[in-house]
C-alpha cells in the first residue's frame, strides 16, 4: 500500500446512523507505511482496561475534526492503546492539524489482521498478532487497535470487528 494511505472504509452504509458496517475485506493482512501521517491524540480514562469516558471525549473529538473539516471519510481509522490500565491513548486519522488539539505524526512500518470477537480477547489476539508478524519474518513493536463499531453497534450488526495495526521492525 503506498505511504500513509489506509484500506477504503466505506461509511455509506450505517444502518445505525452511528457506526458504519465494518466491511473487513481489504483490511486483513495489510502493510501500511506512515511517514509523518497525521493524528490528533485523545486520552480516555480507564478502570483495568475498561474505558469510563469513551461515550464523552468520541463525539467531542469528533466535533473538533468536523469543525476544523480534517477528515476523508474514506481514509477513516482511530488507532487505541492502552499504555496502563488507567488509561486509553486514541488517534484520529485527520487531513490537517485541529485546533486546540494534540496533533502527533507516526512514521513506520505496520501490520494489519482483522478479528472477530468479545473486546474483552483483545489481549488474545494481540498475542495472535505477534505470531502472524513473526510469521512475516518482522518483530511486533507496538500493537494499536481499531475497534471498528461501539459495543451498541456490534450488537446490531451481529459481529464485533478489531483491526490490530502492529508497528513492525
């Protein structure tokens, strides 16, 4: 895929007019490559992993980037970490900088693998990454994942899809 370009996420299809239907073709095994590609940063609090503000810093970051009119709706993707159990890190996809927020640019190398399943075997198939980028002969370095619908959503749809995006060297 060429630099900083993602998979095509197709938002014409939202049923719930609040998640889009994930399609994950063109998602699964993927080799994405960021030079300088922009994000705004969000943080979330967290109680052992469980997100406890989610529902309120969403839609407000999401307000921000419409505002600043920073985002191509088909070059979609929000990239979480958890670096503690008290706190989620999120990064939006955006076409330029969004006032007032923290902007971060990622370079490198990623790995994309689609799962279907509970958030809560995130750990399991962050696990199940690691084997697949070995598998490639590259080393994991940091996993983020695209959860693609909220739990509401997922429920609708009849299935929960994850993309983990692995920085690989």
């Amino acid at each position: 895929m060429e630099t900083n370009a993602l998979p095509r996420y197709d938002m014409s299809d939202n049923p719930t007019n609040c998640c889009p239907r994930f399609k994950p073709e063109g998602w699964d095994e993927q080799e994405l490559h960021f030079k300088d590609k922009l994000f705004l940063k969000a943080t979330t609090r967290s109680l052992f992993h469980i997100p406890l503000n989610m529902g309120s810093v969403f839609p407000k970051t999401f307000e921000a980037i419409e505002k600043a009119e920073a985002q191509e709706m088909e070059q979609f993707i929000v990239l979480s970490y958890d670096p503690s159990a008290w706190r989620g890190e999120h990064y939006f996809a955006v076409t330029k900088a969004v006032p007032g927020q923290e902007m971060v640019k990622m370079n490198g190398d990623f790995l994309t693998k689609v799962f279907e399943g509970p958030y809560k075997d995130a750990p399991k198939f962050e696990k199940e990454m690691e084997i697949f980028v070995k598998s490639r002969g590259k080393e994991a370095k940091k996993t983020y994942f695209f959860y693609t619908t909220c739990p509401k959503c997922a429920k609708f749809y009849g299935k929960n899809y994850m993309v983990a995006v692995t920085e690989v060297e």
